[in-house]
C-alpha cells in the first residue's frame, strides 16, 4: 500500500448558473481518481480552481505538502495559464501528472504545452491506480492494466482496462474530498456519472475516442440513496450520451421506477435522439417495451432531457461536415427523433432543453435560417422546450484533438477557426453576441418571440445582401438594431 499524498488540482470552474442563484458541481473525474488513490493507500486533496486565486491555490497545494501533483488540463488560454501556475511551485521537486480527456485526445501538444512528468491517458482511474500498484515506476506496471512509453523524457501512460463505474465511490464516501468555502455541504446537486462514451463519433467531441460503459441499474439506485439520505433531491446523470446503450438506460429507468424512493424527484440527463428513440423501440428480457418502462419513469419523475437539435442541415449531420449520423437515411430522421422525444415529454409532464450548433466555418446564412426556423416551429408547439441563451448563438469550438480541429481550425492556433466562406454569417454572429441583451436575454421574453427577432435580422441581411461574398459591416448592423429594431420591439 501507498503511504504517498497525492494533490488533485481542478483548475475549471464546475459552476452553473441557474435562476438568481449559483449550482455548483463537484469535479467528478477528479473524485474517481482520488478515491481510486485512496484505496491504494495514498492520502488524497483536491483543491478546486472555482473558488481561488492563483496564490491561494499554491498556498493549499503547498500546505497539503504533496509527493504528487495530479492536474486535469482544459487546453484553451486561461486554463492552461492556471494549470501552469499550480505546477510551478513543484516543477522539478516532486512528479508531475496531467490528464483529461485532452491530454488522451492531443497529447503532443498537452506535453509541448505543460511539460509534466507523467501524462495519462484513456481510462484515468485504471492508469493511476495501476501506476500507485507499482511504486509509481512504469516498467512495473501490468501491461494487462496499463502501458507506459517515454516521449521525450515524458512518461505517457495509458490505461487500457475499461474502469467499471460500479467502482466509483457514494458521497458518504467522498465529502472530505471537494471543499467550498463557508458552506455545510460541499456541492449542492447530486451527481452520479451513470455512463462514458457515446455510439456517436462527433467530430467536435472530445470523448468520441472513449469506449462504451454504464452503471449497472442496481449501482445507480445506491448511489441515488447515498445522495437522497445526505439532503438531496435533485440528480444529474452524468453522461456523454446517457442512452448510448439502450437497454442498460432502460434497465436504469425501470430500477429508479421499482424502488419508488424518488417519487417527484428532480432528474437531468442527455440522451442523443438516435439512442434514446432506440431505447424507447425495445423490449426488455422479460418483454416490456421500453416505452411502457420510460412513460411511468416520466410520469414518476420530475425529468429534464438534454438532447440536441444542433442542426436541421442534412449535410451537416454527415461524414463529410460533423460525422454525427454515418449516412443519409439515419440523418433524415434526426427531427423526427427529436418530435418523438418532445411528444413523450408533452405525455409526460417532462421538460426538453436543447441547443444549435449553427456557426462554423461552412455554415450559410441560408442554413442557419432554417436551423432557426425549425426551432421557432418546435417552440410554439412545444413551450416546455428551454435553451440556454448562449446556445442560441453557440459557434463550433475545434477542441484540439478533434478532427474538428483540422477540419475547421487554424493549424498552429487551439481554438481559432478558419475564415467563413458565407461572410454575411459572422456578422449574424457578431450582431447576436454583441446586441445578447436585445435578442435572448435571460428568457425574459418567450422563445417564439426570441427566435421571431433573429429570423427578422437573418431576412434584413438576406435581403441587403443576397451574396453570400459581400456582407454588412459590423458597425451597419448595430445600427440597424439599435434605431430600426430595438425600438420597434421595444
């Protein structure tokens, strides 16, 4: 057994804002890894980057007086800086470890980028606790469980076991783990990671690489009990693609149902349409339908599904742009998974939120027209439907790693996008950004009314500039809004 101290360093801020008030998320990957060193002996601390300026950061990282330092990278400017700032005080004086689904998916330039001792990659949980099993020595690891190889005097070490989520610990477990300031509890939803990896291949995800894996229904249930005796009544299921096998997403549902306890509860999930549709379309081994076993869940429940619109575009769901459907046929039902999925929920009581993704650099005015216009005709059906205001105006970020990145990123540059070829396109985009305020606000106006405004500005731009390689100035377009718009609204 270990008699190491390992220190866990969360530099992104797990936080939601939701109403007037704040939700905060305990960083569960972390978690996972912390309890997986802990069980091998190891003492354990996570500071949480939410709540603390650089200096105070160093000032508990060093008072934990660590043997290890285990970062999570987030590769975009202000995470990377943060992370930096954590490993200076311990660059070349104790190990260094970065992981994150970053550190698996581009790993040369998390290496260039953080230069640590060790990065691991794939399944974090079977890796680090493999690499404590040895004495932190790679040539002793179990090639079974995890592969080391040095690149440029930096270890990568990747775990190659699938980790069983069965193993992830309950909150009566994990409270000593995740501190805020001045509050009796330590986070303020219950989140239960149910699955990892999705049936998708998303050019734009980050854990499109990651295998399939699901809670088992009775370990759901356990977890929902650890939280609901603590105080809690609302569950987050953590998940790419909650339903990305069907049937274990069904067996979850039914459990949750038969026992009963969580009769009115509050339950967050995102399903993919595709997925979730199947899992309403089978029969379980003792030959209930799935629908019959999702209608009481519902009915039980008070559920929000997340699932994405994204975009109506046929070709953009394809190969060729985002990869989300493999051919044509199962793309063309996109919409029709997403009203199937909105049915249920008017049947039920339940709510849908969901998001575009219409801006990239092969997006056009046309396109995101329609992307709009599908939205505005699902919203005055269906009036349950929320989208977070951000997302109405969401722009493709190429995560490095991604073939998104390729596709429609600048080499050399993580993050930035190429030029749009429909230059009257970033202007919308720009219009919405700058004038946020006008046209999504906080959902103070109904969304029909919202979407109502930006389809009027996509036909002003239209009909000015029918080209798509000629647009208006960004400086012609707050005018327009600002003394031809606004006060016509308003």
């Amino acid at each position: 057994m270990s008699n190491s101290r390992i220190a866990f360093y969360n530099p992104i801020p797990h936080q939601l804002v939701k109403g007037t008030g704040e939700i905060f998320r305990p960083p569960m990957a972390l978690i996972g890894l912390a309890h997986v060193a802990r069980r091998q002996g190891a003492e354990v601390v996570i500071v949480n980057g939410l709540h603390y300026e650089d200096a105070d950061v160093q000032a508990q990282l060093k008072a934990f007086a660590p043997t290890h330092l285990c970062v999570s990278t987030y590769h975009q400017p202000n995470y990377v800086k943060r992370e930096l700032a954590a490993m200076a005080p311990f660059r070349g004086k104790i190990p260094i470890i970065v992981g994150g689904h970053e550190a698996s998916a581009w790993p040369e330039g998390v290496r260039s980028s953080l230069r640590p001792d060790f990065l691991f990659m794939g399944e974090g949980e079977v890796a680090l606790e493999e690499f404590i099993r040895s004495g932190f020595r790679p040539d002793a690891m179990s090639a079974e469980l995890a592969t080391a190889e040095n690149a440029n005097g930096i270890w990568q070490i990747q775990g190659k076991k699938r980790f069983n989520l069965d193993e992830l610990p309950l909150p009566t477990e994990i409270t000593g783990f995740f501190r805020t300031p001045n509050k009796e509890m330590d986070w303020e939803q219950a989140n239960i990671n149910i699955a990892r990896g999705c049936v998708g291949h998303c050019i734009y995800c980050g854990g499109a690489k990651k295998g399939l894996g699901h809670m088992s229904a009775h370990r759901v249930v356990e977890q929902m009990h650890a939280w609901k005796n603590l105080g809690f009544s609302y569950f987050d299921f953590l998940a790419a693609d909650a339903s990305s096998h069907p049937k274990k997403a069904t067996q979850i549902a039914q459990a949750i149902t038969q026992d009963g306890s969580f009769r009115g509860d509050g339950i967050y999930f995102f399903a993919r349409g595709d997925t979730f549709v199947h899992a309403l379309d089978l029969k379980l081994d003792d030959g209930t339908p799935g629908i019959e076993i999702w209608r009481a869940f519902l009915k039980m429940h008070a559920v929000e599904i997340e699932t994405g619109l994204e975009t109506t575009v046929l070709k953009r769901l394809l190969p060729a742009h985002f990869r989300k459907y493999p051919t044509q046929e199962a793309a063309a039902q996109h919409v029709d998974h997403f009203a199937r999925i909105c049915e249920l929920a008017r049947e039920t009581g339940s709510k849908i939120a969901t998001d575009l993704l219409s801006f990239d650099p092969d997006s056009t005015l046309r396109g995101i027209k329609t992307d709009y216009e599908t939205l505005l005709a699902f919203a005055e059906q269906y009036p349950f439907i929320n989208v977070h205001p951000s997302a109405l105006y969401r722009e493709l970020y190429p995560y490095p790693g991604t073939p998104a990145a390729q596709q429609f990123g600048i080499p050399g540059k993580v993050g930035r996008l190429r030029p749009y070829k429909d230059r009257r396109v970033p202007v919308v985009l720009h219009t919405l950004r700058i004038h946020s305020d006008f046209f999504v606000g906080h959902h103070r106006q109904p969304l029909p009314i919202i979407l109502r405004r930006i389809l009027k500005l996509i036909d002003f731009i239209q009909t000015r500039y029918p080209k798509p390689a000629v647009g208006p100035t960004y400086s012609q377009m707050d005018d327009y809004v600002e003394h031809e718009m606004s006060p016509h609204f308003n």
